[in-house]
C-alpha cells in the first residue's frame, strides 16, 4: 500500500514536467473550412459597444496536424482599453477550435486581437479589425453616394470649363471633316476629350448630318475617336492625386475669384473640376473602406471573373443609371484604389459600361429624325459587337492589359482605353459599307411623310452653348430660306393673279412662325446657362435675328397676300408704270435680303455692313417710287386711280421687308462691335 502513493506522486511530478514539452509540440491557427477558406472571422467589420457578428476561431493542431481537445488559449487585445474579448481564455472542442468574441470599445482605424496558446506563449496569432461607431453602414453609403455625388459634378464642372476654353473651336474641328477616315478618329478623340461626353459629340454629329455637311460615314468615324476620346478622363482619374485634391479645389476656387470676366477664367474651372473630381473619389474611397472587413463583399467580386454575363448586365444598368461610362469606370477604379477589386472581375463590367453609353444616345434619338436614330444605331451596334469580341477573347485580353504593368486601378484604365482602341482599328476600315447597312435598316421617310417641325434644335445641345448657338444658327438659314422663298413667289402671285400660290404662302407663314416659336425659348434657354461674354452677345443678336425674320414672313402673309387677295377677287390690274415701279423695289428688298442671309450663314461682316446700308437707299428709292405715283395720278390713268392705295401700301410694305433685312445686318454687326 505504501508504494501506491509514490507511484502516483511520482507519475503526477512527470505530468507536471511534460506540460511545457506537451503544449510545445502544438501548433495554433486562424481556422479554415474544409475547402480551406478562412472561417476565422478575421478582418471584420465591428461596431464599437457591441459583439462582432463573427466569432474569433483558432484551431489548435499537434505536430501531424490532428485537433487537439482541452489546450486552453488566450485571448488578449493588443492596446489597453481598446477592446475586450467575451470569453478571454478558452479550451479547444474536439475539432481543435476554441473560440472568443471581440467587443470594442475604441473607434480606431485597426484593432488587433493576438490568441496565443497558454502553455507556450511564443504560439500566437494576431487578428485585425475595423472598428466604427453606430449606424457605420449608413454613414459610409452616405458617404459613398455623396462622393460620387462630388466626382460626378466635377466632371460636369470641368467639361463645362473645357468647353468654354475651347470655344467655338469645337464647331470649327468637325466642320473641318473631310472623307479621310483617320482624320475624324482624331477631330472625334480631340472633341470627346473636351467635352468629356461622346454623347454630347453625338449631338453634334446628328446636327451636322442633318444640316447636310457631312455624310454618315464620316460621322461614325467621328464617334469611333469618340469612344476612345472618353477614355482620356478615365486615364486622368487614374492617377492617385487624392493626397492634393484639396489643394486642387482651393487653387482652382481662388483663381476663379480673381480671374472674375478676364478671358482666362475658365482654366480654373478646369483645375476646380479636376479636384473635385479626386476629392470625390476620396470620399468615396474611404466610405468603402469598411468592405475591406467583409468577406462576402470580397468573395462577390473575386467571383465576377468567373460570371462574365452578370458582370457586364451591372456594367449596362449602373452606365444607363449614371449615363456616363467614366462614373461607372471611376467607381471601378475607386474599388481598385482599396484593393477590393482586381482586373478579372473589373473586366466585364467595364464592357457593360462600354456597351451602357450607347442606351443614352438610343433614348434620346427615339422618336428623333431618321439621322440620329441612324447614328445611335450605328454606335450601339459598334460598343456590341466589341463587347462580344472581348468576352470571347476576354483572358488573353487580360494578359495583354497586365502586360503593360501598373496597379489594378492603372490596368483597369488601360482596359477601358485598350478596348476603345482596338474597336475602333477593327471597325475603321468598315465605315462605308456599315454607312450603307445602316442606310437599308433605317430608310429615310419620304417628304409626303414628314411633318413640318424644327430640324436642328436639340435640348441635349443646351450643356454645350457653342453648340447650341450652332444649331439656333442652322434652323435660322432654314427660316430665312424659307421668307426668302415666299418673297420671291409674292411678286409673281401680284403678276399672275394665282390664288392658289397665294393660298400657299399664307399657309408657309405659319412654318415660320413655327420656327419663331421654337427657336425663340430655345435661346432663351441658352442665355440661362453660363456664357461667356461673346456668347451672351451672340444669345441677344439672335433674338433680335429670329424677331426681323418672322417680321418679314408676316408682312408678306398678311399684308402682301392681302392685298394680293383683293387684287384677285376685284379683278383689281396695275398701270404697267406701276407694276414695273413695284418690281423694281422688289428686287431691291430681295437683294438686300439676299445680302443679309449670306452673312448669317458665313458670318461675313462686310456682307452684313452692305445689307444695313441699304436701309436708307431703298428708303429713298421707295420715295422717288411715291412721285411718280402720283405724277401718273396727275396724268389720270384708269388704273393708276383704281390701285393708288393698294399701290402705296405694297411700295411701304416691300420697305418694310427692307428694313427688318437691313437690321439682320444690323444685328450681325453688333456682335463685332
């Protein structure tokens, strides 16, 4: 019995000796699943005051890496007071894993919480965490959207001062188009680039389609430099200029002030704009922040490599949602900056975005004129067809991306530019017949088909003033033709007593008022917007144009016709004195109408100086006219008696066509004043 007690004493001590030796030989882990992914709840997301939603699992393994059960682990945050850990010490169960829950009680941008095995101290392991305050999920959406908020006006705001910078240079660029394909790739890049839209680009295009003075394969060539020309901004962004974001908008707002109306005070804007746009991915980048702590958020986009199609659907609908592809691009870049997002998965929707630019363009031809469904048309099927290819060929593409090197916000952005690129190369040489395609799919109306409306105005032109004045100018010329068309007839209908031509012009006075009515908010909708001072000049010179225009269309209709009315059904005849006398200051008000058009449409100063001149000489022609009027009154001719009044009021009525003519003139010259 005696040597009971010294056994066990004695296999006690050697338990007691080994335990050091015992938990020496155990090795601790963060634990993983059986598809050894990380279940360890590390790098999450916590709220200060309250347990992780993920509990802290270490797995405790011997030397051939079997679970160990009872080996009791310690739980330590590392910083006093920053954390505390529910339980601090834990055993292992049976598959190896002991477990705690970490509570945070400090809002620090990473805490970290160190397990390590209690009979060997050296065994640990370390876990970080993002800790926030209550409701952080709603702060960072607010902050995310209003960051976007923030990039999204920057571009606006920079594209704005581009434009005003540049102009009307950017009319001059594309009525510079020539059949040379290559050339318009360049004027599309050039434009795009300043305008910082290729919708806006559009909007052009379709204007000059229209307008006649350039063909449509011309135009799609344009819109191919387009799609690379957006990419610019996109190239810009991807440099990580957020650390001088604010020094960008501080510099920009303090020239702004001092410039106040010198001609250089768009730059600015230019500057403004571009910080803005960083400061607002900055934002944005901070406010997805937490993301990093998610691994369901991390898993969602490590897994869109391997879904292609719905990568590109998100691309599609977040394009159509914000209508611009450099918002979607820049988000993907924002991710990127955060290392939440990598290449393959960034890949497919940065075709979805490619392909979500053209649904703008689509929404706002439909219902439009055969020309800008045509070019809408045209470019979607362009951003289709290379998205396909690139989904096709999407991992040798990838490789070709990464070969160039950079991070993944500059491969993302060498991406964008690289597929825009090789899109346009490869549908380059195919404009022509892709023009005549488009041509058979969407056939022009016949003209009994067409109803008469304005031809050129656009609302969506109204963001780019220079433009807009374009197109004011444009439906102007077609106004003008169409008074000059029905001063020409007047005449002949006092000639040839025809009161159906009479009819006619009476009814095409209401064209022109149309056209009055349409024209005439549209500027005043461009005088709303920011212009520069040359702009402004050019708004209030075109009221004044459209105002004499519909002057001169109203005489005709309701003064001339009406007397040419009662000429008819009075069965009323000039003295041939007469008559001619009437034809000699008609084709004095038709030359000086003549004189003012072509300074509208060429912008010829000189033109315009000779049409206002002729206020005075016609003036004076119409009184001479007077005299001899009554000299034949004097004389006693018959029907010189009969049409004395209608005779005198067609000479004052042709006088007046004169003088609102003379003041186009007038009003032209204004502007060089």
């Amino acid at each position: 019995m005696s040597r009971i007690p010294k056994i066990l004493l004695l296999g006690l001590a050697a338990s007691l000796f080994s335990m050091p030796l015992w938990g020496a030989n155990h090795r601790i882990s963060k634990a993983v699943d059986a598809l050894g992914r990380d279940v360890s709840g590390d790098r999450q997301a916590v709220t200060i005051g309250k347990p992780a939603g993920h509990p802290l699992v270490v797995q405790i393994t011997d030397a051939r890496g079997r679970p160990v059960a009872g080996a009791r682990v310690v739980f330590v945050p590392v910083g006093e007071g920053t954390a505390q850990l529910e339980p601090d010490t834990a055993a292992s169960d049976l598959k190896g894993n002991a477990i705690s829950r970490i509570i945070p009680h400090k809002q620090l941008e990473t805490i970290y919480v160190q397990a390590h095995l209690a009979a060997n101290p050296k065994k640990a392991v370390t876990f970080s965490f993002n800790s926030y305050q209550n409701h952080w999920w709603l702060i960072s959406l607010l902050g995310a959207v209003g960051g976007l908020v923030l990039f999204m006006f920057g571009i606006r705001f920079c594209s704005r001062g581009l434009q005003k910078a540049a102009g009307t240079k950017l009319k001059q660029m594309l009525w510079s188009l020539t059949d040379n394909r290559f050339k318009g790739l360049g004027v599309g890049i050039l434009v795009t680039a300043i305008v910082q839209s290729s919708t806006a680009t559009t909007v052009m295009l379709v204007s000059l389609t229209n307008a006649g003075l350039v063909s449509l394969s011309q135009v799609l060539g344009v819109i191919l430099g387009a799609d690379i020309g957006t990419t610019i901004t996109v190239q810009l962004i991807a440099f990580k200029l957020s650390d001088y974001c604010l020094a960008l908008v501080v510099a920009g707002f303090l020239a702004m002030m001092i410039a106040g109306k010198r001609p250089w005070r768009y730059y600015p804007q230019i500057v403004f704009g571009f910080g803005l746009i960083f400061f607002g991915m900055k934002l944005t980048a901070d406010s997805l922040l937490p993301l990093k702590s998610m691994p369901w958020f991390l898993a969602l986009f490590a897994g869109m490599g391997s879904l292609p199609l719905l990568g590109v659907l998100i691309g599609v609908m977040f394009t159509l949602l914000v209508r611009s592809s450099a918002v979607t691009i820049g988000i993907m870049l924002t991710l990127a900056f955060q290392d939440l997002i990598a290449l393959p998965a960034a890949m497919p929707i940065i075709i979805g975005a490619n392909i979500g630019t053209c649904g703008a363009a689509l929404m706002a031809a439909w219902g439009g004129n055969q020309e800008s469904i045509k070019v809408a048309w045209g470019h979607t099927i362009f951003k289709v067809l290379a998205g396909i290819a690139a989904l096709i060929f999407i991992a040798p593409f990838i490789a070709l991306v990464q070969r160039f090197g950079g991070d993944a916000a500059r491969q993302i952005a060498n991406a964008h530019t690289i597929f825009n690129v090789l899109a346009s190369l490869l549908f380059l040489p195919w404009l022509k017949p892709f023009g005549k395609f488009l041509n058979q799919m969407i056939p022009m109306v016949s003209p009994e088909q067409k109803t008469f409306a304005p031809k050129y105005l656009d609302d969506r032109a109204l963001e780019t003033p220079s433009l807009a004045i374009g197109q004011v100018s444009q439906e102007l010329l077609r106004m003008a033709d169409l008074v000059r068309d029905m001063l020409v007839r007047s005449c002949e209908v006092l000639e040839k007593n025809d009161i159906c031509l009479r009819n006619q012009l009476v009814a095409d006075d209401d064209k022109v008022d149309l056209l009055e009515e349409a024209i005439t908010p549209f500027v005043v909708k461009i005088t709303q917007e920011d212009l520069s001072g040359d702009q402004s000049s050019r708004g209030v010179e075109l009221l004044y144009i459209v105002n004499d225009i519909e002057n001169i269309g109203d005489v005709i209709s309701k003064n001339i016709m009406g007397h040419a009315a009662k000429k008819i059904e009075q069965h009323l005849a000039f003295s041939e004195g007469g008559l001619d006398e009437i034809r000699s200051l008609y084709r004095e008000t038709l030359a000086t109408l003549d004189l003012a058009i072509g300074a509208l449409a060429s912008g010829d100063l000189e033109l315009a100086r000779n049409a206002h001149n002729r206020k005075d000489q016609v003036l004076a022609l119409k009184k001479e006219l007077y005299k001899k009027h009554l000299g034949r009154l004097q004389a006693g001719f018959k029907e010189s008696r009969e049409t004395s009044t209608m005779h005198l009021d067609l000479l004052s009525d042709f006088e007046r066509i004169n003088f609102h003519a003379s003041q186009i003139g007038a009003a032209l010259l204004g502007r060089a004043k």
